[in-house]
C-alpha cells in the first residue's frame, strides 16, 4: 500500500478545540478541558438550557465576554495548514471551532460547522449582530440582552448542543471529505456529531484518514496513522513531510 504522504490530490482538515489549546483556548474535554474542571459549564451549551433560563443567559453572556478567544492569536498548528495551500495544495478546512484562528493565520478555505463566536443571532426572527456590540449592551448594564427587533432572546452564532447544523455548511463539508484524498483530523476528540461522521465520509470515498490527537477517538479503527504527539510539533512535521520542504 503507498504511503498516504505520496498521494497528491485534495487535502481535507477537520479540527477541534485541540488546534486551539496552544493559542491559550481551554478545549472541553481534553484534560484541562473546561467541561473536565466544570462539568456544569456544559448546560451552558444546550440550546433548550439556553432559552428557558435567563440566568443561565446572564452567565452565558459572561463567559463570551471572558472568552480567551478575543486576545487569542493563530499558533504554528494554523500556520502549518496554511503552508500546505501556498505548497499549490487543494486544501479544504472543516473546523469545530468559533474563535476564527484558521482563517485569521490566511486559510481561506473554512467551513464553520459550528458557527462562531463574533456574530449574535435572534433565535425568533432575522436580527443579527456583532458580538462585540452586544457585549458593549451587557456592559453597560443588560445582562442579558434582547433582540431590538423582536424583544426575543440573542444568542451566539455558534451551534449549540440541541440546535441544527447549517445545511449549506454541512453541504460543504461532505464535499470537502468526500473529494479528499487524505483527511486530516487534528485536536479533536471526534465525539461531537455528524462533525465526526466527515472521518467516516472521507475514508468512505477513499481517502486515507491521518487522526492528530493526543487522546484516542472512536475513529482511530480507520486511520492510516495515529499521531499523539503535542498538535503544534506534530501538525508542522507533518506538512513538512507533505509538501517535501
Ligand atoms: P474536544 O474538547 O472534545 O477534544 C479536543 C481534543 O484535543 C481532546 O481529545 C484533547 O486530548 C486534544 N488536544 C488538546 N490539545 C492538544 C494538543 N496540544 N495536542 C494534541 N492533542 C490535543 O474538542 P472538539 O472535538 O472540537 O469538540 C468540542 C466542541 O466545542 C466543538 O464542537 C467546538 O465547537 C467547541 N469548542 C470550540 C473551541 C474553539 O473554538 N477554540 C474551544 C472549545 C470548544
Ligand atoms: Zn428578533
């Protein structure tokens, strides 16, 4: 069998929260995950906690504002994918994560299958608007701000457990997976589905899946290789050895 590195057509990359860690963002479930030191953290992430409790809205708010993301900068992890589209490599990014790192380090090939963390949404009509805005309203004194068009209850434009996936998204993200001929997975712990179902699509058309995590998935049965070594060591050798530099 020839080795996944001398296959030369489109490159998919699914990445969680683990891409992320060495940027300064807690993940949820790896060891100094925030669900793993606060387990109450997760109702926060339940779209039906969401709406029926405005305390839980107040706090959720809290924990946008406080969310390291916003001071965050792309790490070498990041940097590396972007080194494998300037490489002349088709390269397509299914990310799990809000905070925009990837396409902040000049990826320009992103699907957000969660959404993200820099727009607010109504959950009853169209109105939407800028996080930071938003924040500025709970700043000033409305801890848990309401929609000005509607009166209905905003949210992040994230996915929360409990909610749809963007349809177009998901479209987008099959695509990617079943054009692939290696399919990465970098830093996450494939639990969260159908974002993890894409393995599954990708090594179903054919491609060789390559798991970067530093803990065991569900998935790791169908990788042609396991790395386990820290993302932001393992993502750049792995480039390197892609793209031959
Ligand atoms: P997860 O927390 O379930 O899994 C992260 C995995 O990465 C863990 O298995 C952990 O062991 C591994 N990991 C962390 N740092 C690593 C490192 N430096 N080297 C090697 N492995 C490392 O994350 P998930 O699968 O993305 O699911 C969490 C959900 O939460 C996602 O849907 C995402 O939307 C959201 N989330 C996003 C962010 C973000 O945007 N940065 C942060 C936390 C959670
Ligand atoms: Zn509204």
């Amino acid at each position: 069998m020839t080795d996944w590195r001398e296959r030369k057509g489109p490159i998919g990359v699914l990445t969680g929260a683990g891409i992320s860690t060495d940027s300064g963002i807690p993940d949820f479930r790896g060891p100094r995950g925030t669900w793993t030191e606060d387990p109450v953290a997760e109702l926060l992430s339940t779209y039906q906690n969401y709406v029926a409790d405005p305390q839980l809205r107040a706090r959720a708010w809290l924990a946008r504002r406080d969310n390291p993301a916003w001071q965050a900068t792309p790490n070498p992890a990041h940097q590396a994918l972007v080194r494998l589209g300037a490489a002349g490599r088709q390269v397509g990014i299914i990310t799990q994560n809000i905070d925009r790192l990837h396409q902040r380090a000049g990826s320009d090939s992103v699907v957000e299958i969660h959404g993200n963390m820099f727009e607010v949404v109504c959950v009853d009509c169209e109105f939407t608007d800028s996080m930071a805005a938003t924040l500025e309203r709970v700043a000033a004194g409305e801890p848990d701000p309401a929609c000005p068009a509607c009166g209905g209850i905003l949210k992040a434009d994230t996915i929360m457990f409990g909610q749809q996936l963007n349809s177009a998204a998901i479209r987008a993200a099959v695509e990617i997976a079943e054009t692939a001929e290696v399919f990465l997975a970098v830093g996450s712990s494939l639990q969260v589905e159908p974002a993890a179902s894409m393995c599954a699509v990708a090594v179903d058309a054919g491609a060789d899946l390559v798991i970067v995590n530093a803990e065991p998935t569900p998935y790791d049965v169908y990788a042609a290789e396991i790395v386990r070594d820290p993302i932001g060591v393992a993502l750049p050798r792995l480039v390197s050895e892609i793209v031959g530099d």
